[in-house]
C-alpha cells in the first residue's frame, strides 16, 4: 500500500474568481514550508486496484491540522490493509474503500476497524447495508477476465457514467423497478433535449454561414455571438445505448441474485423509453 499524501488548500481565488486550491502563495513560507494560518489540511490515498482498472483515490478535506488530517489517513490505511485477509482480497479492498468513501462524503466517523476484522474473520459480509456502486464496482472486477475487453469496456462505461452516478447511493437491497424506470426515462428525455440543442445550433450555424458568403457581416457576426450562448452539439443517446444500460444493470443484478443478495431482477421488469425524434 502507497503512503498516501497530506497537502494544504484554501478557498482563495484569482481575479477572474477561479479557485487557487493548491496553488495559492499565500499556502507556503518564504523558505516552503506550508504556513500554519492559511488554509486546511487535506489528505489522498490512492487504493490498489487490479491490473488494468483505473485508479482510484479516496480524498478527504478541512482539517484544522496535519495531525487531525493525518489520525485519518492513518486510520484509512488500516481499514484498507484488513482486505489482505480476505478470501478475496481485491473485491474486498474496494468494498472497504466504498465504506471509507461513504463514511468521508457524509462526514461520519470511519468504520470500527475491530468490528470490521471481526467480520472478515467470520467469513460475514464487509457491508451490513451494501450500496449499489460498491456492488457495481466488485462485480465489474470480477468481470474483467471473464468477459472480452470490449465488453467488459462497455460495462464499465455504463456503470460509471450511469448507473453509479444515478443509483450507487442506495442500498442494493432497496433498488426498485421505479428508480430503474427512472434513470432511463431521464435519460431519454435529455436525449430529446439534446436532439432540440443539437438541431437549433445547426440551423444557427448555417444562417451564419449564409450570412458570411452573402456578404452580410453584421448578421453573421449577431449569429456567431449567439452560437457563443448555445451548448455545443452533443452526441445523444439513443434505444440501443438505453438498452445497454439495461442489459448491464441486468446482467449485474443476475449475478446479485446468484449470491443471494437480492430477491429480485428489477431490471427485467422496465420498459425501455419510447424514442422520438426531435
């Protein structure tokens, strides 16, 4: 396991309002070392993960001090070593870091590493209330050399951009067919907007371009202006990619009800979204 890091930031910000973070002077002495009085301590520790999958880091911020910040790196590194124990320590590394994650996102105290060892030790669960996005994030390991590249790239692309940011919050055992239905009705309805955004810039950008070979530089130039104000096109998602998120959801809730941690495969039970065009 990596040492992790501690760093200061602040909120401090340029003329133009961006945020320094990090790079604002007034975090370091003239000979420096970071200045006592200006800023908050934060920490990163970066979790082994398999060959192959991308990195991840666990981040934490705010503390007063770098022994306050480095009590919980500390504290995180234990947790997270505790995997090594495991029958399968890589999923379980990741179940801890989703814990740890949780834990630090919600401000609440880290979870009790003896209650933890006790638990592995018993061969139990890691998780008494499991999340879908550290179920999500095990079963996309355990697909990695189980699956060809291409799919696996494709579980991975719809867990991440979709299916953790929408779902991963909630337990796995409370997921219903209505969250489901409602991720992908969501989607289908941004779909459409994006279609409406794409098409009105396109026209925008012809009338502009109409306007520059007529010769017509004051409209070509209002034209330009208004593209400036307008989302740039997009590409949109359309049935097969909706079908796709489904039949990933689907083949990981399969592997949920295998390991008997649901009941249920809510995700056979949504309609796909009707697709229209705008």
């Amino acid at each position: 396991m990596n040492e992790g890091a501690l760093y200061k930031r602040c909120h401090c910000r340029d003329e133009n309002g961006r945020k320094l973070g990090g790079a604002c002077p007034k975090l370091r002495r003239p000979g420096g070392a970071y200045d006592a009085k200006h800023g908050t301590w934060s920490l990163q520790l970066e979790i082994k993960v398999p060959h192959g999958e991308e990195r991840r880091h666990l981040r934490s911020g705010g503390y007063d001090t770098r022994e306050k910040a480095q009590t919980v790196l500390a504290g995180i590194k234990e947790l997270i070593a505790l995997a090594e124990t495991a029958d399968r320590p890589d999923q379980t590394r990741l179940q801890i870091a989703g814990l740890v994650q949780a834990a630090l996102r919600e401000h609440r105290s880290l979870p009790d590493a003896d209650e933890l060892r006790t638990r592995l030790r018993l061969g139990r669960p890691v998780e008494q209330h499991l999340t879908i996005e550290a179920f999500l994030r095990e079963w996309l390991v355990t697909k990695r050399g189980s699956r060809t590249a291409s799919t696996y790239t494709s579980y991975r692309i719809y867990c991440e951009q979709h299916l953790i940011p929408a779902l991963g919050h909630l337990q796995l055992t409370k997921l219903r067919k209505t969250h489901v239905q409602t991720l992908l009705d969501d989607i289908a309805a941004e779909a459409a907007l994006t279609e409406q955004q794409n098409a009105h810039r396109r026209e925008i950008q012809a009338a502009a371009k109409a306007a520059y070979h007529a010769k017509d530089h004051t409209t070509a130039r209002a034209l330009r202006a208004q593209l400036e104000l307008m989302p740039p096109l997009r590409p949109v998602p359309g049935p097969v990619t909706l079908e796709r998120i489904r039949a990933t959801l689907r083949s990981a809730l399969t592997s949920a009800m295998k390991e008997e941690l649901v009941t249920v495969n809510v995700a056979k039970l949504v309609e796909l979204p009707t697709h229209r065009r705008a």
